[in-house]
C-alpha cells in the first residue's frame, strides 16, 4: 500500500469521527422506536433490585445485554478514544466492537490504536474487517490480526451503501457471502455479519445463516447515516442520504431467523429494552457513547433504563422481557404488516 493510499485511511477515519461528533449526520427518518410502547404492568411483583438484567455473550457474562458497537481506529488519536470506550464497558460489565480493523492490517503501526484489552482485561471484544476486504486479506492474516488484539470474536461489515457514496469507495461486492462463508468455516472466532447503518433484510439473514454466521447485527436506519457523513465529506447532493431498512423493522424480520444484535437508532436503554422485546437477543449504539463526555456514565444510564424498562414491563430476566407484550402502531406497524409481520401479535402474547 502506498504512503498516499495509507494517509488517505488515515484521513478518511479521523473525517468520519469528527463529522459523527460535531455534524448533523443521522437519518432524517427515524428507527421506529416511537412507534413502541411497553403494556404497562403496576403489579410487578417484584423490588427493583431483583430485575435481572444479565446475559451471555461469546462465553462470557454480560451485566446487561448491551455493546458499544465498533466505530474508529487506525489514526492519530483514535487510540484515546477506544481506550476510553473499553473502561467504561468494562467498568459496566458490556461488551465492545473495534471499529474497521483494515488500517491495521496496511499499516501494522496503527495496530496501538485498537489494542484496548489493557483497559478491558475481561470483557467480550468483538474484531472488525469489511466484507469488500476479506478476499484480499484472507482467512489466516484476519485470524492474526485478531489474535493481536485478543478479540472474542470477528464482525464483517456490509457497506454497500457507504462506499457506493465515498469518493474513495470500493465499488466491488461480488463474491463477499462466499467469503462469508469460507471465514465462517477456517477462522476458528465467531463470526457476526453486520450492515453500518442500512439494516439487513430476512432475506439477506437467510443467506448469511446458510453461510456459517453466528449471528447478524442489523444496524438498521435510523441512527447515523454514513452517506450522509460520506456526502459531507464530497459536497454531492446527498441523494441517498436517508436509503435504508428502519432499525425496528429489522429486528421483527431478522431476529427469527438468526441471533440478532439491535443497533442503528438506539438511543437509550429504553429503546435497547424494545428492540430485545421485538426479538433481538441483545443491543448496542456508537454515537451515543462517541459523543457522551463520560462513556462509563453513559453505559450506567442506559443499563439503568434498561431495568426499569424490565421491572415496568414484569419482567425479572432478559428471557421474560423477550416475551413482554408491545404495542406497535404508526408506521412502523404499517410497515411490519407490508413485510407480512404481524404487529398486533406483539400485544397479545
């Protein structure tokens, strides 16, 4: 890679975190999450401290079934940051993505930028690599790249949309969900397949089921849009600026097919305990925790509302609150029922 190519990265990730920091860069269209509402319980039955919020995840016990999902990395004072996420998730007891790994692998100095496992000995970590690279680098030399970091785990982002709208984009994504598949079979790590903000379809979770992922992260719209940031970035009419799949609506279409993450939209541990009662299995945001002054009270909050939301709702554990009813109305119901989702059972269950 040459030294032009590699400032270029370098730029390109710092543009994005400051763009996501002091920018207006989410959707216009929002997740859905207005569009749910808890059945109210006044007879939980139980004292607030007995609300159970735990979980498992990659083999290690969770507080709350929360992750700071993958964001930045490979630049100047990107280090700073991730160290700052991982004490808060560890101090929090979540878990934690690594923004794109691909700068590592090109330049084997900016490796310090995501080591993090000093500041969170314990917690799962979760790698991260694009789908457009996976043929290039190959099985082995990902692997490596994991293991220098101590990741759980490997995330392989989708981003079709992000980089058909870089300047700089790759414009290649033939041949990613048979590499999908060959990561999925030889990595020896879990392999979770997540969108960067578009969301996944059923169909799209059939076929990366069929290929070998452990599970998906919709990452659905609603939350920041990365042609927006990437519009920015070239001054082109931002055409595609709100193109994508609601949060909400993925998770009801995903989340029976596959494990589900929830993210994309996530504002709160309120809208983390709605997207597990539609069926995720767990839920994580970036930018609330990229723009928090303080990431570590920024995760206490949300595990908070997460169990209020759960002793609101009557339920004890996380199992419980996967079953508390919901009602769904406006056009997040509208667009359920398009997708031949029913809404209405939600509330009756």
């Amino acid at each position: 890679m040459s030294k032009a190519n590699s400032t270029t990265i370098k730029s390109r990730k710092s543009d994005h975190v400051l763009a996501a920091r002091k920018r207006q860069v989410e959707y216009s269209e929002p997740a859905g999450f207005d569009d749910v509402r808890f059945v109210h319980n006044c007879l939980p039955e139980m004292d607030f401290e007995g609300v159970d919020a735990s979980a498992m995840f990659l083999g290690k016990r969770l507080s709350a079934p929360l992750i700071i999902v993958g964001m930045t990395g490979g630049y100047p004072g990107a280090e700073k940051i991730n160290l700052k996420l991982a004490a808060a998730a560890e101090a929090e007891g979540l878990a934690m993505g690594l923004g794109s790994q691909r700068a590592m692998l090109e330049k084997p100095g900016l490796a310090s930028t995501y080591k993090v496992r000093k500041a969170a000995p314990t917690i799962p970590l979760i790698g991260n690599i694009g789908g457009c690279q996976l043929s290039k680098y190959g099985v082995k030399k990902v692997r490596s790249m994991l293991d220098d970091v101590e990741a759980d785990a490997l995330a392989i982002h989708l981003n079709p949309l992000q980089e058909v709208c870089q300047p700089e984009g790759d414009k290649k994504f033939s041949g990613i969900l048979a590499q999908i598949g060959i990561f999925a079979r030889d990595l020896g790590l879990p392999v979770i397949v997540k969108e960067t903000g578009a969301g996944i379809s059923k169909e799209a979770a059939v076929q990366l089921k069929k290929a070998g992922a452990a599970m998906i992260d919709v990452s659905g719209a609603g939350g920041t849009s990365w042609s927006k940031v990437e519009y920015l970035r070239s001054g082109k009419k931002p055409v595609f600026s709100d193109w994508g799949n609601p949060t909400c609506e993925c998770i009801a279409n995903c989340s029976g097919v596959i494990e589900t993450i929830a993210s994309g939209g996530l504002r709160d541990g309120l809208d983390a305990a709605k997207s597990i009662a539609l069926g995720a299995s767990f839920a994580g945001a970036a930018l609330p925790f990229l723009r928090a002054a303080d990431p570590k009270k920024e995760a206490a909050e949300w595990k908070d509302s997460l169990k209020i939301a759960m002793l609101l709702s009557g339920s004890k554990n996380i199992a419980q609150l996967k079953k508390a009813a919901l009602v769904i109305t406006g056009r997040t119901a509208e667009g359920m029922e398009r997708l031949g989702i029913d809404p209405s059972k939600y509330a009756r269950r």
